[in-house]
C-alpha cells in the first residue's frame, strides 16, 4: 500500500524531480534554476507550473518523475488494458483524481495516475482492498478514458439536456411544424383577413417591439454597472487565491485563425499553471487540426477531438454538441466561452470573477461586450458593429434593469461550471444555444449579469455571410421562443407576468416584424404608383393609408434614432449618417427571416458556418 505524502514529503519530491530535471538538462533553454522561488516546490500545482511556463515539456517531466518515485509509466495505447474494470459510474471520481483501473490479478488492481497525492491515496483505500500504482501522462489518461466514455459522452454531449428535462429542448419540438404555423399565419394577413385587420395587427407588432426597444434605451441611458472595477482593485486579487478556470474554444475550418486565436489567449491576465483551455476540434476538420500541429500548442492547452459517432448513437453536429463534449472535460470551477476570432479584454476572466463570487450579486453567468474590429471595412459591417453597440450597450441593460431574462451571445459568457451542468449545459439541437441558455438560466431561478468588458471579434463583410449568420439566428430565436412558450401558463408562472411579456416583444415581435415589413412596403409603393388599382378599386383603402404610413415610418425613426444615440454615445459620430440606412438594413432583416423559415422547415438542426479570417485585429484600428 503506497505510503500518504506529508507536505514536507512532497516538498522534497518536488525538488528532487527539478533538480533531476537540471541535471539531465532538460529544463527550457535560457531558464535560470537558480533563480527559482523555494516557495514554488510547496505546491500542490508544482508541475502545472512548470508545465505552463514552458520550463520542461510534459512526457520529459513524468520519466524523471517515474524515476524519483521508482514507478513505471504506463502506456496505454501500447499495454492490455481490461476496460470492464473502469466502472461507468466512476467517471467523475476518475476525473477528479486522475486515476483509472486498468488490470487486476490475484485480488491486486493495477492502477494508473498522473498524480499520487493524499487524497487520491483516501479515495482509492475507499473503492479497493490492493492495489498498485503506475505513473500516466496526462494526456494517455485522458485518451483511455475517452475510449472507455466514448458512447456515453457522445450520446450525453447531444441529449444530456433531453434526458434531464426533454421539454427544455428542442428536440422533442417539431420544429418543422412552427416553420408550417408562421407561413400560415403570415398568408392569413396577407389573403384572409380583412385589409384593415391585417394592418391594425402588422402596425401593432411593429409598434410594439420598437417601443419596448425605445423603452429599454431610455433606461438604460443611465445604466451603471453593479460597482466599477478599475486597475488597482483587480491587481489586488493575489494569484494564489484565484481558482482554475476554464476556457473552451469550439472550431470548425478555422485554420485562418489560430496564430490569433492563441495569441489572444495567451495574453490573458490570468496565471497560466490555474487555465484549463479546451481547443475542440471536429474529427473530420483535419485543416485545423494541421494549422494548430503547425503553430505548436501551450501545455496548458488541450485539444479536443470530437468524434463523429456511430449512426446507432443519436447525435446532431453543432457548436452546442461540440461545448458539452468539452465541459465534462473542464477541471475549472468556471467556464468561459470564446469564439475561434475573439480577442477579448486581457482583464475579462479577473473582471468576471469579481462578480461571480460576489455572494450580493448571486450571478450564474455573466456577459460581456461584444463588438468588430473590422466595423470600418464597408458600408455593411458599419450597420452591423451600429447594430450590435446598440443592442449590448442600450438593449441588454435595459433588460438586466429590468429583471427580464436575457438571451445570451454566443461568445464571452462566464458561467459557474456546477449550475452550468446542473441545468443540462447547452441544448445541442438549437442553433442559438446561447438566447436559450439564458432564457432557461432565468427560468430556473438564477441570474445573469453584464460586465464591463469588451470582446472584440469579426463581423461578416459579405452579404452571403451576413444573410447566413443572420437567418441562423432568426430560426434559432424562433425555436427557442416556441420551446419556452409551448406551456405558456407554466411559463408565466416562472419568470411573472413583466418577464413574459418582455420576452414576446423581445423574442417574436421582431420575427414577425421582419416578415411583414417587406409586403407592407411593396403595398404602400403599388398603391402610390397606382400598379395596385384593380377594377377601380386601391390596394388600400384612403382611409387606412395614414395608419400605414405611420407603422411604417415610426419603427424605422425609432432605430435612426438609437443610431444617432450610440453613435454620439460611443463618440463614433462619423457613424451618424449611416443611421439613416437603417430602413434598408431592417430590409436585408427580413430577407434573412424568410430564408430562417424555409431552414426551419428543410434542417432545423442545420447550422450555417460562419467564415472567419477574412480580417486580422488591429489593436491600432479598433476602438
């Protein structure tokens, strides 16, 4: 039975294996020993350290390690293994304690570990009555449990909501059906109703929606942050005291952007031995594969293979699929979510965690701001960075002033890992995972908070890729209102009666403001040129032009307006004048939403890739 490691025990270790480790010369090249702090052999992340640093290399450390220890390496990839002795029901110990069963004879357990630490010693005297240990690397270990998890993982990183609470998800909603009602809906006002009925209802969506949208601007003009957080006060936060925190970074075809990607990580603030970051890759994205081989990746960065999965095995491809598959391989006690082109504050994981851990505030996951660093390129990814100012910095507030749930974006979400999991992670079968998670963290009861931190990434710069993002999110938000609201008095009851109509407004208004926008516009237009007249009688009725006009021109002056408003606010005011495009950009809104509800009906599931790499960030040129 292996004997407990006292801390003067593992003092002592720690600095036999780096003396080891200079003696064969096999620290980092231009790596000073003699100037290494004694204090760094008492802890518990000793090698996490070294391994972060870039002072020793992971397979060099663990064979003088074997050596100090007088413990064999296991190779798993190249000894028999019997797997039925990984229990199924251990996964999260295995996890835990860096540890997996890998043999057994004459009532002896062979066991492999990356670590023999005193609490790996009390867990294992609890599961077994003899046992060896072998020494692993990190990296085999994790192979051979993901050999022996592999179904359930797949099956788990698609369904694990479905199966906590399947009316959560959008599996088990017939999406195609919801993209039959809105057409039917939509040709009901346009061949059904009366021509007034159909005017009175479009002119009352339109209203509706851009006067909530007026309302959450005008408190939120006012809108401060829950303290303010400056320099000094985050560079008070000692190292030693912040916990592990996880990174994950889904990719598909996103060669262009890795020497960015890991730049952008890289320079967090944020002691590299305490990030977790989980690269996750597709497992027939070989391109990415190769451009990250080619760059080199940080030992503290893991690369996550996802596999595609046997067809017996119920599984959709998404970004969704992809983070779940990787949270259950997360060792932070939060999560951050990036995307492939991020490059966020170098302060945003300090910042997050001043209000994570701040019991007053009693936050699940907080968000941070997002806007281009390629906003100046043409005259679409101006309205698009207008766009998207406009909605985290008046839109978003307003909602969090109000207590109304608030969609996540799909980036910069800072979650606490434990409820993340307990709410079921990310619904794989909606292609905006990220409004859903935020509308289901409010629906059960926790909160979401914004930070005062910016995430610059790319924006689309061509109309095909515009259209595409945009249709994606139309159809995403349309599933996911449909998945919430399917039980609308259930609903009503959890997030109150101000939540729920905020959340419609908010939700489907624009939707369906979208679709009609283009048919009352093209009616108006037949009427004035009188190509409407039939038999001598208008399109519309002389008395029912007034109230058309008006629906018509009060919608779009509400968002020339916010323009005008963020633009001076953010003191980009040579933005001023691309404010008075916003009836045109609203139009390419509704060309989006009538593609979203063709794939709503054809793929429900399908997500369409966005292209990233076009344009590289220039800190000189954002702002």
């Amino acid at each position: 039975m292996p004997i407990k490691l006292a801390s003067p025990s593992k003092f002592n270790l720690h600095r036999k294996v780096f003396d080891q480790l200079k003696i064969k010369g096999l620290l980092a090249h231009g790596f000073n020993a003699s100037e290494i702090d004694q204090e760094l052999f008492k802890k518990e992340n000793f090698a996490e350290i070294l391994f972060s640093n870039g002072w020793v290399n992971r397979i060099n450390y663990y064979r003088v390690l074997s050596e100090v220890l007088n413990m064999r390496i296991f190779h798993p990839k190249e000894e028999y293994i019997q797997f039925d002795l990984i229990d199924l029901n251990l996964y999260d110990d295995y996890k835990k304690f860096s540890f997996a069963p890998v043999s057994a004879s004459f009532g002896t357990t062979n066991i492999i570990t990356t670590n023999v630490t005193n609490k790996l010693i009390e867990r294992l005297d609890s599961l077994y009555q003899s046992y060896n240990l072998k020494l692993v690397t990190p990296d085999d270990l994790l192979w051979l449990l993901r050999q022996r998890f592999k179904e359930k993982q797949l099956h788990d990183s698609s369904n694990l909501l479905v199966d906590k609470n399947p009316r959560a998800s959008a599996k088990t909603l017939s999406s195609r059906s919801i993209g039959m009602c809105v057409v039917i809906v939509l040709l009901s006002l346009l061949f059904i109703f009366e021509p007034l009925t159909s005017i009175l209802i479009g002119v009352g969506i339109f209203l509706l929606c851009h006067l909530l949208k007026l309302y959450l601007m005008y408190i939120s003009m006012e809108y401060s942050y829950e303290f303010d957080m400056d320099q000094s006060e985050l560079e008070l936060i000692k190292d030693e005291d912040l916990p592990d925190y996880s990174i994950i970074v889904a990719l598909y075809k996103e060669s262009e952007v890795i020497s960015q990607l890991f730049s952008s990580l890289h320079s967090l603030d944020y002691p590299k031995e305490k990030l977790d970051v989980k690269i996750v890759l597709e497992e027939d994205d070989q391109e990415t594969l190769e451009a990250i081989n080619l760059v080199g990746t940080p030992q503290y960065m893991d690369i996550i293979i996802v596999p595609s999965g046997p067809t017996d095995i119920n599984i959709v491809k998404t970004k969704a699929r992809a983070c779940n598959y990787a949270l259950s391989y997360c060792k932070g006690e939060f999560v951050a979510l990036y995307d492939a082109e991020d490059v966020p504050d170098k302060l945003q994981l300090r910042k997050s965690l001043l209000y994570l851990l701040n019991e007053k505030l009693d936050l699940a996951c907080v968000q941070a701001r997002l806007h281009f660093y390629n906003s100046n390129q043409n005259l679409l990814t101006r309205l698009f960075d207008m766009e998207y100012r406009i909605w985290f910095k008046l839109l978003l507030p307003g909602l969090h002033i109000l207590e109304a749930p608030i969609p996540l974006g799909g980036t910069s979400n800072h979650f606490n890992k434990s409820i993340l999991e307990n709410i079921g992670g990310w619904d794989a079968y909606n292609v905006t995972e990220d409004a859903d998670l935020g509308i289901r963290l409010h629906a059960q009861g926790h909160r979401v908070g914004l930070i005062d931190s910016d995430t610059p990434e790319e924006c689309p710069s061509s109309l095909r890729a515009w259209i595409n993002q945009r249709s994606r999110w139309i159809k995403g938000h349309l599933i996911t209102f449909f998945v919430h609201y399917r039980n609308p008095f259930n609903l009503l009851n959890t997030i109150g009666t101000r939540g729920f109509v905020v959340l419609t407004l908010f939700i489907l208004f624009p939707l369906l403001s979208f679709l009609i926008y283009p048919f009352f516009w093209g009616i108006f237009f037949l009427d004035y040129f009188d190509v409407g007249a039939i038999k001598g009688r208008n399109i519309i009725p002389p008395e029912y032009k007034d109230l058309l006009m008006f629906g018509l021109i009060f919608p779009n002056f509400i968002y020339i307006f916010m323009g005008i408003v963020i633009s001076f606010r953010d003191r980009k005011y040579g933005n001023i004048i691309f404010s008075f495009l916003q009836p045109i950009y609203w139009l390419l809104h509704s060309i989006a939403a009538y593609v979203a509800i063709f794939d709503t009906i054809r793929r429900p599931y399908h997500w369409n890739k966005t292209q990233h790499g076009i344009n590289r960030y220039d800190s000189q040129t954002d702002s």
